[in-house]
C-alpha cells in the first residue's frame, strides 16, 4: 500500500514539474505582449473650442477637453493687418497643411496681453487692433524694432516667485525663461463693457470680495434669490467681478453662448537654430536694462509651456490645462528663488518634477500624437504634452491632477506644492477656494489661482488689484514683485473657514 502511494505521489510530482517547466520554457511561438490600458480618449482635432464638458467628468473627458482646447487655440486665426479681427480661427485652414505650423499667428496669439487688458493709462481699445502696450514710462524702441508683436514677453519670472534658466550646464544664467499672460475676446470685453474705469473695478472686486467673506458666494442670495446663487452670469445690479462661463447663454440673446473667460499663460527661451525645428519658434518682445532706460528688443523665442485656463458653465472655478515641450526635463533647467534673498551671484539650482504626470495623462499624448502624424507627421505639437488638466475643487489631496504645475510655469516648491491660503502661506491647508457655497483647500494651479477668487477677481490674477496695471516690464521694477503678492493676500487670511 505505502509503495502504490509512492508511486502514486511521485506521479503527481512529476506531472506538477511537467507543468511549472511547459510554463517557464519559451513555446517557440511569439510571446504575447502586455496589453496596455486603452482609454476612450475622444479628440477632435477641429478649430472650435469645447463649450460643454459635463459637471461630473472623470480625467478622461476632462483630458480630452484640454486637448481639443489645445488645438482649436492653436489653429491658425483669421487675423490680418486690414481686418485685424482677432481671436477667431480660419475654418478654411486644416491642421493637415504640410507645414510644422502656420506662420501666421495662431489663434491664442492674437488674445489681448495683460497690458491692454490693463493699459497704465487706464483706457482700453478696442479688441480688434494692433496691439498697444502701455506701461508707466514708453520703452525705448530703437529703429527696425517691433513694438507691436502679438508676443511681448515682460514677465521675468514666475510671479516673483523664482526666475528660471535653461541649459544651466552650459550658458548659466544666459537663457532665462520669460513669460507673458493673455485674455480671449469675453473675458476682454466683460471688463471694457462692466468696468474699463479702474477705481470702478477696484470697487467690484471690493465688493465680491466682502460678499464671499459675508455670504460665502458672489452676491447675497437674499437680495437677488432668482440668480440662484450661480458664479456664471451674476446679477448687474450686484455690481460684482463676474467673468463670463463657457456654454451659458449670452444675456439679450436667444441661442448664442458664451466661450467664456479664458486667460493663456506661456513660458519662452532663446532657441539656438539647430533647436529650432523642435520647436513653436516666434519673433518676440523682449527687453533689456541699460541705465536707466528699457529697451525694446525683437528676438526669436521658443514655446516651452502654455496654460490654458477657462471659465465654464459647469466649472465656475475654471477648468485648469496645462502643457509643456517634451524637451523641459533634459535641458538642465534650473533655477533662482526670490523668496530666500538671492545674491545676484547665485547659481541656478537644477531640479525635479514635484509630482509625476498621471499616467493617464502620459498615454493621451501618446495618442493624440499617433493621431497628429496621421493628419500631418510634420506638425509641431507631436514636440509637446499634457501635464494635466484639473476640474472642480476639492479638498482630496489624492485626487487626479490635484497639485497640477508645469514645469517652467510653476517650477519652485511653493508653487509646485501649493495648498494654502496666500502666496506667503502656501502650505498651511487654509481655504483658497469656492464653489457651489463650499470652501476647499484646493492644491497646484487652481488653489493658486483661487486665492484670486477669494480676493474678489473670479480666479484671475489680471483681473485682480495686485500689480495691476503694470507700470513696467519686470527687467526694470523698481518693486519687489512677490511682496506685493505677499502683501496683498494677507487681508484674505482667515477667510473660508465656515464649511
């Protein structure tokens, strides 16, 4: 009996080795790959803007809002110096022209700076001119320069909070990144038809502001109880800051509605020519310090980031995008901070992305660069990605995209790890954000920009009081340009604590 179960066992033991060996040993045959994850991304490659994406959409709907939001603002515009319409797309171009990208300014381009939205001089144009800038004292613009370039980079760093270098390695503190803010044609025209006066928009904001702190919402729902309490098309008579929501309905109107507000923030370096097929190369506004003077300079830049943030209908706390050149990472950026007293001397300090780019977000732009080669294999954007894209707030420091920074936009850490109350408080867990009458301690991006909201400038920075109007380019403050944010948003301290 033992001898038949020795057997018996010993069977067993060599079919389970037969087994484990058919398992580990190659077949012969072609190993089947890994599927990879397979989202229903649903891309349009179209010049129109999305005006609707539903109040409950998950990453990938909001991921795929962000990547038709690119490409309509990247199409090429209609503008021309005869008509100067601006911030319209040419529906008779295709983004399956063979060229890398047009040479015409694309649609974005021709949105209004933050000095014609808020000219020194305090008198906004019309939106569809060449476009002035105004500051406190006219820079010196010397023969053959262009002071009219759609692209005026006066920004020097990213909200005095760091400047910011490329190819430290090499050239040290020779290529600095520089920015420029623009608004869309119904964030422009709100402001012109409610408030071109500056001391009546200070009133508004004013105004918001104390209702927020009062009422927990734009307006008290007790004097105006048919408005419902909405961010989005908010009583006149309230005399309040209340940009314009993509997808509601254009007052007067029966059918028409708006794109809503919507603000671009991109980030530029000196492009050296053998860079320059990788890149969205423009000629652009650029300036230097000599004595006491500004001068205006022209010089050819490369697009290394771009914000797209917009009001909308069902995201009144607007949907933050942000995209970047895939290069950013390999080109030794490094930077300066300006909240540690830097010596001039001081050598840019190279750094790490602060939180990895969702691996949702990764795959998107894997297919919506396939589907770009497929329209046009030449076109620029297959050189550029998605970071993220973030919705509504939300206290969930878990949740997708919740510290959403680019990495030349927001690169030092108290603007890649926000989630407070202030510039000057960016960690401290305060509220920075409303919606729907609720308080959130919102991270990235839009807590930031939150703190905004919560100022009385509905999640603008151009809109607000701080810094505004510019009296010059950054290279020639005579100010300390992150104290005055400091400053600034102490006085909304404390607010938002009621749930």
């Amino acid at each position: 009996m033992k001898k038949t179960l020795v057997i018996v066992f010993a069977a067993i033991a060599a079919v389970a080795t037969l087994i484990v060996s058919s398992r580990n040993t190659p077949s012969g045959a072609v190993p089947v790959p890994e599927k990879k994850v397979q989202y229903p991304f649903q891309l349009t490659f179209n010049p129109d803007v999305p005006k609707n994406l539903p109040e409950d959409a998950d990453s990938v709907a909001l991921i795929s809002f962000a990547w038709n939001e690119f490409f309509a603002l990247n199409w090429k515009s209609t503008y021309n110096t005869i008509t100067k319409e601006r911030g319209y797309p040419d529906k008779k171009w295709s983004l399956s022209t063979n060229v890398p990208y047009p040479q015409e300014p694309v649609v974005w381009e021709t949105y209004a700076h933050r000095t014609e939205l808020r000219p020194y001089n305090d008198t906004m144009l019309a939106f569809d001119k060449i476009p002035k800038y105004v500051y406190q004292t006219t820079p010196v613009v010397r023969a053959g320069v262009d002071f009219t370039l759609f692209n005026n980079l006066d920004e020097n760093n990213e909200i005095g909070s760091c400047d910011l270098y490329a190819k430290i390695i090499q050239y040290g503190k020779q290529l600095q990144v520089l920015y420029q803010a623009k608004v869309n044609r119904d964030e422009y025209m709100y402001l012109y038809n409610h408030y071109p006066d500056s001391n009546k928009l200070k009133k508004a904001i004013n105004t918001t502001a104390a209702n927020i702190k009062q009422f927990s919402a734009y307006y008290s729902p007790t004097l105006y109880p048919s408005y419902g309490g909405t961010t989005c098309n908010c009583p006149p008579q309230a005399n309040v800051v209340c940009l314009p929501c993509g997808g509601a309905k254009i007052p007067g109107t029966t059918r028409a509605t708006y794109v809503g507000a919507l603000e671009v923030k991109t980030a530029w370096r000196e492009i050296f020519p053998e860079e320059a097929a990788r890149y969205f190369v423009r000629k652009v506004i650029t300036y230097e310090k000599s004595g006491n003077s500004t001068i205006v300079q022209n010089k050819y830049y490369g697009l290394i980031g771009i914000h797209i943030i917009r009001k909308m209908l069902n995201f009144p706390s607007f949907v933050f995008a942000t995209f970047e050149h895939v290069d950013v990472e390999v080109n030794d950026m490094g930077l300066v901070r300006l909240d540690t007293l830097p010596t001039p001397e001081q050598i840019p300090q190279r750094y790490k992305r602060a939180h990895p780019i969702p691996a949702v977000v990764d795959s998107s732009t894997a297919y919506a660069h396939r589907e770009l080669k497929k329209i046009n294999p030449n076109s620029i954007w297959k050189y550029y990605r998605l970071v993220g894209v973030q919705g509504n707030p939300t206290d969930d420091t878990k949740s997708f995209s919740y510290y959403l920074a680019n990495y030349v936009i927001e690169s030092d850490p108290p603007l890649a790890n926000f989630r407070g109350s202030s510039i000057k408080h960016p960690y401290d867990g305060g509220k920075n954000s409303l919606y729907k009458g609720q308080f959130y301690t919102m991270g990235g991006c839009q807590g930031c920009h939150g703190v905004t909201q919560l100022r009385g400038s509905d999640c603008s920075f151009v809109m607000g009081l701080v810094d505004q109007p510019h009296a010059t380019p950054d290279i020639s403050r005579a100010t300390d340009k992150l104290e005055l944010y400091k400053q600034a948003f102490l006085s909304i301290s404390g607010m938002g604590n009621k749930k």
